[in-house]
C-alpha cells in the first residue's frame, strides 16, 4: 500500500484526515449531544412534577415524559442527589426538593430587583403608590411596593395576601386564564367585601373580558371603600405570572383612570423587551 509522507507531500497541501481521528471528533459530538439530551430530560421530569403536592410514581413520571421507566429511574437519582427532588413516600413518589425553593426565591428576588426601576418610574410619573405581587393559588401576596408622595395615599405591606377576585392585579392575572380555569380555580360563588366585589362567576367573567380586551383590570372599590386600582399581569423569568397594580384613592382614580392605565401598559411593555436581555445576561 502506497503511503503519503510529509517529504513525498506537494507543498502547500493539506494533511490527510485520517480514519484514526474521525471516531474521535464524532465521539465528542455524540456526547455532547447526549449531555444535552440529559438536560432536557431532566427539565421534562421536574416540570412534570409541578403542582404535585403529593409526588409522583416513577412509573406516573415516565408516562408523562414519555420516557422508559429506566431512564427516568436514573435521572431522578441525579436529581435527588442535587435535592431538586425528594422522596414524597415511602413507596417511591418523588417531589420537588427544597433546591428548587432555593432557587426559584432567588430569581424571584432577582425579578423584583430587576423590575424595581421600572415602578419607582412609574410612581414617579403618576405620583402614586405601584405594588408588585405575585400569585399563590386562589391568592397574591405583595413582593415589593414603591410609595407614593401623595399624602393621601394607599399603602400595603410586603407579604400581605389578598384575593384574587376582587382586586386589580388578581383580576389582571385571572384575565390571562381561560372561563373554565377561573372557574376551576375559584368556584362560582365569592364573598362580598363591599357592596362593589363581584359576588358570581357570571360578574367576573363579565369584568375578566373587557380586561382581556383592554390588558388592564380594574378594582372600583371592591376590595376596600375609597380605593380604587389599575392592574396588569405579566411572567417572571421563570414564566410565573406576577402583577403590577396602581392603588389610588377613588376619587383621584376616577380623574386619572386613563392615565394610569395607559401608563400600566407601557411600563408592562418596557419590563418585556428588557426580559430577553436580561435572560441572556446570565
């Protein structure tokens, strides 16, 4: 068999690609390309376990994900060990772990951090009180406030809880789900805080359409005599809903109501576009 020799070689030519270092170069393609299959698959089997108080068999998680048991088995085990997931019982269902708590109130945090700019802005233009909650279940509960200069003004409290019926920003999230999700999620009866609070499913659907139309919803003393708020909703960097809301004496809401929404809408829009850049700062 003839061999090539680097004196034999043309000037200028190229080395030959030997079959010696082709099974090298795909070998480290192949595994790239399973490390990131790994990943995905990991992501798949937490998100599965979302919203499952009470965990889920192995064999229940391989059905959603569409993946053997095997494989499942073996990413979970990973998992465990990082404690992004736990034991839900002593028969082998699986939970969320207290590392994805850890994490998921670390970019909530970072959330608040990012956006605070963009209410302290607002409430600098409206000259009024700007909350920001977000939601838990059938509630929200404020994570940061910017206090307005008026001295007649609202002011609530980080880690108070209110529902989500009855108020701006609760209105404004249920505005992002479907009829029957809300129903789901509230039933088809509420309580009366005032003689204003939407009491059937039937009045908030009502309100929860002019707000899908618009993207602002409003609480006209519903929640508290002499306090009226705008409110809209948008996702978190985990793609959770958060609301902000504007809470305004009633009498100087009804002479700024435009305004406030309108301000609203474009403060949601300016926290959107700088999402993605913020994302790919991490």
């Amino acid at each position: 068999m003839m061999r090539t020799s680097l004196a034999s070689r043309p000037a200028g030519a190229k080395a030959p690609v030997t079959v010696a270092k082709m099974p090298k170069i795909i070998r480290s393609a192949d595994k790239e390309k399973s490390q990131i299959q790994v990943i995905a698959r990991a992501g798949a089997i937490l998100r599965a376990l979302e919203n499952e108080a009470n965990g889920l068999s192995l064999g229940q998680i391989a059905q959603r994900v569409d993946l053997a048991r095997s494989t499942v088995q073996r990413i979970v085990a990973a998992l465990a060990a990082e404690k992004l997931v736990i034991a839900a019982s002593p028969l082998g269902r699986v939970r969320l772990g207290p590392a994805i708590l850890r994490l998921a109130g670390s970019v909530r945090t970072d959330f608040a951090a990012l956006v605070r700019p963009y209410l302290v802005e607002l409430s600098g233009e409206l000259r009024e009180t700007v909350d920001l909650a977000a939601i838990k279940g059938d509630h929200l509960v404020f994570i940061d406030q910017v206090t307005g200069p008026q001295r007649l003004r609202t002011v609530s409290h980080i880690g108070d809880t209110f529902p989500l019926y009855c108020t701006a920003n609760g209105k404004a999230y249920l505005a992002e789900l479907d009829d029957r999700e809300v129903a789901t999620l509230l039933g088809r009866r509420f309580s009366a805080r005032t003689g204003n609070t939407p009491t059937t499913l039937a009045a908030l659907l009502a309100d929860l359409k002019a707000a899908r139309r618009t993207g602002v919803a409003f609480d006209r003393e519903e929640h508290t005599i002499g306090i009226s708020a705008a409110g809209v909703a948008l996702r978190d960097l985990l793609g959770n809903y958060v609301a902000i809301s504007v809470p305004v004496p009633t009498p100087r809401f009804k002479e700024h109501q435009s305004r406030i929404a309108s301000r609203l809408l474009a403060t949601k829009r300016a926290i959107e576009g700088h999402l993605p850049a913020a994302l790919a700062a991490e």
